[in-house]
C-alpha cells in the first residue's frame, strides 16, 4: 500500500462512489424559490407630499389638517396616516405622484423676475429653465429682478425648506458695484452690524474686492431678508449699481455663463444636505 493510501485509511474516496462533500463555490447551488412579491410599502403622507415637489413635510403637515387633501376619493386630516404608492393622492382636488428629485442652478441674467408666473407678462427666471426638467421645479429663494448670479431650482420642497430656513444659515456671497467708492468708516460700520427700519443685521464678512475700484466690494451674508443687501448700502446713502451673487450654499459659478443652467452633480447633493 502506497503511501497516500494509508494516509486514506478509514476514508472513502468520493471518485470511489462514497459520499462526495458539496461545493457551491462554482454555481451548483440548489436553486431558490423567489419569495412572493411584498405589497407596496407605506409612508407617511405628509412624505408622500413633499416627495410630489409641493413642499416640505412640515408644511404638508398644515394642509393634511386644514382638510387639502384626499387619499381614494376620501378626505383625510389624520396627522400620520400612511399611504400605499398604489394609492390616489389629491391635492386641492389635483393626482399628485412622488417625482425623482431634480436640482438644476442658473446664472440668472438681469431682467427675469424671480416667480413662478407673472400676471403682468414680464419675463420670469421660468422661461429660462423651461428646458431643464419635464418636472415642476421651484426656485429656491429669489433674486430681485435686477439682480444677476446663482438661483436654485428643485422639486425637493425638504431641502428646498431647509436652505431659506433662517436658523440653517446658509451662507451667501454677493459682487457689489456702488455708484461711489465705499469709504472705509463706512466699511466698517457694516462690519459692525448696522440698525435698518425692520431690525439689526449683521454681515459675516465684507471686504474690498482685490485690484478693483473701491465701489466694488464682496458681502458674505446669510440673511434671507428682502433686498438685504441693497438696503445695507441704501442705509448708509450708496445706491447699488450692479448686485451679483456670485456663491450660494457652496455652489459657484464656474462654467456657468449668464442665462446658463446645469444640473447639480451627485456630490453637490449630498454637500447640499449635510449643511
């Protein structure tokens, strides 16, 4: 007897006939019933709202109780209540449908004011990413209608709601060319934080812009109120020639030609979100 065999002494070897060890490493698995299909998961209706592009969960909240919508033909004001995404959603008697999130930033050129449709027939920032998206997309805050620089546009009313939230801070960058230069005790006053007819306001940063005129000047401010910025300067007697925000929520302009767009890449997302 060979050395091997009476290694084997006692076993039997499966090319023999004996009883083989299986092995699923190459495929020959034994084939698995696929499980019965589950049925449609629910969700909350105030998230199957915001999820439509209507608003944030918050708000929808407040229309859920006010009586707005309806779920299969019956109105429902229930706080919580779940939804299939079989079932029929109404709001204000219109089908609304969870849509894919969609982020699209435009350089808005001067002229376009900052709203969803105009009764007076002015050019609105809408025609000028009628393209972007087969979607309703929403501008994220507004621009005045002589102001250029990045506008935010998405049908996710959450993050929409969390960047004009004033207690999130988002942080705002704005190119300011005065009619005069800015004397610097008035710079300074800015720094300081100035008392304007609805409150104080305080400015993060502002400063000279680098190898420029002395009316030219950078402003980081993460205030939302209405014509902040113009009415920083309108305090101190400067008229505002020209206002670009040129930086918001860290997105910038670069690539971005005037009354250009872009879709948000996966990371600007994300960055977005974690703010």
């Amino acid at each position: 007897m060979s050395r091997t065999d009476k290694n084997r002494k006692g076993k039997i070897s499966g090319r023999q006939g004996g009883k083989r060890n299986v092995s699923y490493t190459r495929g020959n698995a034994p084939i698995k019933k696929k499980p019965l299909l589950k049925e449609p998961e629910e969700i909350r209706l105030n998230k199957y709202i915001a999820n439509s592009g209507i608003c944030s969960r918050r708000d929808a909240d407040i229309y859920i109780a006010a009586g707005n919508v309806s779920v299969n033909g019956a109105p429902v004001t229930e706080l919580g209540y779940k939804v299939k995404l079989t079932d029929e959603v109404r709001f204000d008697g219109k089908v609304i449908r969870p849509e894919k999130k969609e982020y699209v930033l435009l350089n808005k050129p001067k002229g376009f004011i900052t709203t969803t449709r105009d009764e007076k027939g002015r050019r609105t920032v809408m025609d000028l990413v009628a393209a972007a998206s087969r979607t309703r997309l929403l501008p994220v805050g507004r621009l005045d209608r002589n102001t250029t620089g990045l506008l935010l546009f998405t049908n996710d009313g959450e993050l929409a709601k969390k960047l004009t939230h004033p207690k999130h801070g988002v942080r705002k960058i704005y190119h300011v060319e005065l009619d005069s230069n800015l004397k610097h005790e008035d710079l300074l006053k800015i720094r300081e934080g100035l008392v304007l007819d609805d409150g104080p306001v305080s400015v993060d940063e502002v400063s000279y812009i680098d190898n420029a005129p002395k009316k030219e000047v950078g402003i980081k401010i993460h205030s939302g109120r209405n014509r902040i910025v113009r009415r920083i300067f309108e305090h101190l007697g400067y008229k505002v020639v020209k206002l670009d925000r040129v930086i918001f929520a860290g997105l910038t302009k670069k690539d971005l030609p005037r009354g250009h767009w872009r879709h948000l890449t996966a990371q600007e997302v994300i960055n977005l979100r974690m703010l």
